[in-house]
C-alpha cells in the first residue's frame, strides 16, 4: 500500500514531530532535574544520618561515663556511710570512756605521777596501801605539789596539754 502524502500533511508531521522532541527535551530536563534533587536529598539524609549515628555514639560513650561515675560516687557514698558509722561507733565508746573518765583522779608523790584511779575513794585506798593516813594526801595550801608527799587531783587538770605540758 502506498500512502501519498501531501505537503501540507509532511508539514504538519514536521511540526509534530519537533513538538515532540521539544516536550520529549522537557520530559528529559524535568526528570534530571528530579532526579538530581532526589540525589541531593538522599545525600543530605545521609549526612544527616550519619551525625545522628556520631551524635548518638557519643551520647553513649557520655551516658557509659556517667554511669561509670554514677557507680563510683555510689560506692563512695556506701564508703562514706559505713565511715561514719565506725565513726559514730568510737563516738560513742569515747563517750562512755570519757563518762568514765569525768571523776578520775591522778595520785601524785612529791609531783610525779604515782597512780591513775577512777574516783577519789579509789585513789585514798591507793594511798592508804603505802600507810598514808586520811587527810595524808593534801598539799599544804602554799606549797607546790612537789613539795607534798601525796597528792590526789583531778585527772582533767593533769591532761597533756599544748606544749606537753600538765595543766
């Protein structure tokens, strides 16, 4: 079959023809502009990813450093309580020593420590155990207590004080 075709007809098949290569080079423009776009974007989503990822590794490492101090102020703090509960424990056994200790008396002869004794009474039978009588361990109002044979004096006052010396 052969088909005649007029000029007028080849005309127009012409201008359709370069119609649609003109949409066809619009199509092609547009999708490569889309797809360069697309390329952008998933570029940009990457990045973005990849410093969430770094974000989050080192929100990690921060939150295994944390807790690494975390467990170390804990083990402090059970170290500091149990500290001070042995400390509250010798507190109170210095207490009870220190009650004890409120009516101790020393026993001097001529100004040296003889004897250390909880109380008075104690101290006069001390004494008494060498012969000296009642009243036998006062010293003479004016006279030092080197000077006095036997002396009875609270504990507290022959403390060591600042320096070593006796109070």
């Amino acid at each position: 079959m052969i088909r005649l075709i007029t000029c007028t007809h080849l005309a127009a098949l012409r201008q359709d023809a370069a119609r649609a290569r003109e949409q066809k080079r619009e199509v092609q423009a547009s999708a490569d502009a889309a797809y360069a776009r697309h390329v952008r974007t998933v570029h940009d989503l990457t990045a973005e990813a990849e410093a969430a990822d770094g974000k989050a590794a080192e929100a990690d490492a921060r939150a295994r450093e944390l807790r690494q101090a975390l467990d170390q102020a804990n083990l402090d703090l059970a170290a500091a309580r149990a500290s001070g509960i042995e400390q509250a424990a010798r507190i109170e056994a210095l207490s009870g020593d220190l009650d004890a200790m409120a009516e101790a008396v020393v026993l001097l002869h001529y100004g040296k420590l003889h004897s250390v004794h909880p109380n008075r009474p104690a101290a006069e039978r001390h004494a008494a155990s060498f012969g000296v009588g009642p009243g036998g361990w006062s010293p003479v109002a004016d006279r030092p207590a080197a000077e006095s044979a036997w002396l009875i004096s609270p504990l507290r006052k022959w403390a060591v004080a600042d320096g070593g010396d006796a109070g």
